[in-house]
C-alpha cells in the first residue's frame, strides 16, 4: 500500500459532498474522515492526528467560522481550507483573518481543491519539519556543551594525574579520594548526578596546586604564615580555574571548600557546620583519610587504625559527623578495594609513567621495559591485564603478545595493544596473534581507564 501523504478532516453538511471530496482526495493518497457537524468534527479531532481540515461555512447548528476559531484554539497547528459559495467571498476573507489557511469556493473545482490541500499539507509538513529542527538543534547544542565540559574536564584531569606522577609521594592521591568519596556517596544515596559532580569535583579537588609554587611545596623545615597561606589557596584558585568552562557550582564547591573544618576552624574560613556544601564535607574526610595513610616526605604512612581513629577524634571538629560517620561505617574493602595487577610493557619511561599516574589509584601497576621482559612478568607475576607497546627493543609487542597468548599458563591474560599507528592491517595483525584490544596513542585518561574497565570491573 502506498504511504499515505496526510490526514483530511472534511467537515460538511451534506453527504453528497463528502463522499465526492473523500473520494477525490483518496484517490491522492490522502487518508479522509468525514463528519457532518461541528460536534462530530472536534470528537474526530480529539480522537486522532489531523493534518488538515477542509471545511465548509455553512452548515447547520455551529457555522463554519465558530469551528475554525476553536479548532485553531486547540490545534492551532493544524491547517484549515475553508469551502464556501462564489458569492459569499467577504465571510471567506473573514475566515482567512481569523487563521484558516485558503479557501475553495464551491460548486467545487475539484483541480483547485487538490491543489489547496497539496499546498497546505506542504506547509503543514514544512512547520512540523522546522519544529523537529528547532528541538533537534536544541538537543545538539546541549549535547555540545556537555561533550566541551567533559574534554576540559578531562584535560585537567590528565594535567592532576600529570602533577601527582611527579612525585612518588602523591601519585595516585585524586584517585583514591575520588575511590573512598564516591564510596561515602553511595552509602548516602546520593542521586546520580550529584555522584557524578562528587566524582569529578573530588578527581580535581587539587587542581589549584598547579599554581602552588614548588620551591615552597619543597621547603624543608617548618612553613611561615604566608608560605602556609600560599599553599592553602589552592583550593579557592582551583575553583576558579574549572568554573569558568564547567559552570558547575557544586564541583567548584567541592574544589573550594574541601579544606574547610566543619566546626568552621579551618585556614580562613568563612563558612562552617551544613553551611559547607555536603560534597565537599565528603571529600574532606576522604582527602584527609588518604593524605594520613600515604607516605610523604616529611613522615611515614599512618597505619590504617591510626588514620581511622584520627577521623574518629575529629568528627564534629573537623569532620562532618554524617560524612565522617558514613566513611567509618564502611568494610576494609570499601575504603581499600583490593587492588588488581596491571602489567605495562613498553620501552618509553614516559608512557609507564602516564599508564601509572592513570591507573595507579585503581590498581597495582607494574612494568616492563621490552617484549621479553613482559613475557617473563606476564607468567610470573599473573596480571590481571597487561598493556603492550608494539615496537619495543629486544622482542616486540607483537612476538610478545603471541607468546602470552601461546602459553598455557598465561593465555587467559588479556591482552590490550598500545600503538601510535592507527592501521586497520596492524588491528589485524594483533588479533590473529590474540590480542584482546587495541588502543591507539594518545589516548585520554578516560579511554585507558574505560578500556581497562572493560576487562577488570573498576572498583567502586
Ligand atoms: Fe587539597
Ligand atoms: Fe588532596
């Protein structure tokens, strides 16, 4: 059956004309329904989709024109051809003032009635087009929008791991208080989008240290007020840095608040108690708990009890009770999720470096500098996934990956290929050999994280 070009309304008293119009318009393709009085015409109207509505003046009971200005109130985008006599052209003009579309005049000249519905039902599929557009592009610009927010977010989230990486001390420090924060969000049901906020506000809570100047981060020996000062402001300069572009408060709150104590105590704080926004209440206790339990240049690790009863002591001090409580009801393996193996094979410092500064919150990164190296760390040490460089001295990627793949007691390994060819014939080449994957340089922090994801369900 031929698709139909629109739905016709023909309203009009008298039955002769209707089965003439219906006929003639279905011979086009048009899909026809009939009524023979107002009444009858708005219950069809309200029952189904019309197109167009072809109507007659006069017609007992309501007229024409009383029809045409409701239907044009209810359905105003449905378009009306009015029918009327030759001599009563001053009622169709009227009409036309009143938002009908055209007018015919009977007795009928059935080329010109066809061609008044051909026009309106052109016009009508015209507005519905330009309105499928008009939302469309509203779509495209917020999905726009969105896609800019989570490149810059993403690239400053590369430049933290990129700080961290520098040094040993902190490597890995945004991730895991990102981990141990997201973890207290979901114990207090946060919705999903405040969990995303949280995650990005808590990944880049230290954003602002890139400003810090590093001759005072090094300083040996006690700081003074301004050097203390100096440091502590990155909390305010990181908000600043990421609200610009994301125009998120609560992640520039996260930002800018996650040194506050919450009895108000803290380096010049001006707000204190609920007044702290909840996420960066969160994001203290995770940050703190974490800064405590990693080794610094100035003292050794907590144990994991001393840092806990530290976060205990300081409930209602510096902690948030709700934040802190949730945190301190968590499992070990909330707080530290057991870490799986990574191996990274390749022989540029700088990529192990990076997959490590990525990577390192989630999982235990080791690695190694060749191909044979690899092979040897794959069967001994057991990763959970191995990421392989293709061109490396000694024995490539490509041999390597085939032994890995060829040994029994290795082939169960995923095997994901780093390369910086994007080549359809070496995309072939590392599946034939068993590759599981196949990622290109550069690549984001996201695209590594989200491939290793793939394999290894991400602690959350
Ligand atoms: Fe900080
Ligand atoms: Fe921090």
């Amino acid at each position: 059956m031929p698709e139909r070009k629109g739905t016709i309304l023909i309203v009009d008293d008298e039955v002769s004309i209707q089965m003439l119009l219906s006929k003639m318009l279905s011979g086009k393709e048009y899909h026809c329904q009939v009524a023979g009085n107002a009444g009858q015409a708005l219950s069809i109207l309200a029952a189904e989709p019309v197109d167009l509505v072809l109507l007659d003046i006069k017609m007992p009971g309501k007229s024409g024109i009383e029809l045409l200005s409701e239907i044009k109130e209810q359905y105003p985008n449905v378009v009306v051809v009015m029918a009327t006599s030759v001599t009563d052209i001053n009622t169709a003009i009227d009409a036309i003032r009143r938002g009908a579309y055209d007018y015919v005049a009977k007795p009928f000249n059935l080329d010109i009635v066809a061609s008044s519905v051909g026009r309106g039902i052109e016009k009508r599929r015209l507005e519905l087009k330009l309105r499928d557009y008009q939302q469309n592009l509203e779509g495209k610009v917020a999905e726009q929008a969105k896609e800019i927010r989570s490149r810059f977010l993403g690239a400053m989230q590369s430049m933290v791991f990129a700080l961290e990486a520098n040094d040993s001390y902190t490597a890995g420090h945004s991730r895991r208080v990102s981990e141990a924060a997201m973890a207290i969000g979901k114990r207090l049901a946060l919705s999903d989008d405040e969990m995303e906020d949280l995650r990005w506000g808590s990944l880049l809570h230290d954003i602002g240290k890139i400003a810090v100047s590093q001759s005072i981060v090094n300083k040996p020996g006690k700081l003074t007020d301004y050097e203390y000062g100096h440091i502590m402001a990155h909390a305010v300069v990181g908000a600043s840095i990421i609200q610009p572009v994301v125009r998120n408060k609560r992640i520039a709150d996260i930002i800018e608040h996650h040194h506050a104590y919450y009895d108000g105590n803290g380096f010049h704080q001006k707000i204190k108690g609920e007044d702290i926004p909840l996420l960066a209440r969160i994001v203290a206790v995770s940050d703190a708990y974490d800064a405590m339990t990693s080794t610094r240049s100035y003292r050794a690790a907590l144990p994991r009890e001393r840092a806990l009863a530290e976060i205990r002591k300081g409930i209602g001090r510096q902690f948030d009770p709700l934040a802190g409580n949730a945190f301190l009801g968590m499992s070990v393996a909330e707080i530290v999720p057991e870490k799986k193996e990574i191996l990274v094979a390749d022989d540029e410092p700088s990529m192990r470096l990076l997959v490590k500064s990525i990577l390192s919150g989630s999982y235990t990164v080791i690695e190694a500098a060749d191909g044979q190296e690899a092979v040897e760390a794959a069967m001994y040490q057991q990763p959970a996934l191995i990421l392989m460089d293709i061109l490396m001295p000694r024995k490539d990627g490509l041999q390597a990956c085939y032994e890995i793949k060829a040994n029994l007691a290795t082939k169960e390994i995923p095997v994901v290929m780093l390369t910086a060819v994007d080549q359809e014939l070496n995309k072939k080449l590392c599946a034939e050999l068993g590759a599981d994957q196949y990622l290109t340089k550069p690549f984001s922090p996201q695209e590594l994280l989200d491939t290793v994801n793939q394999f290894l369900k991400s602690p959350q």
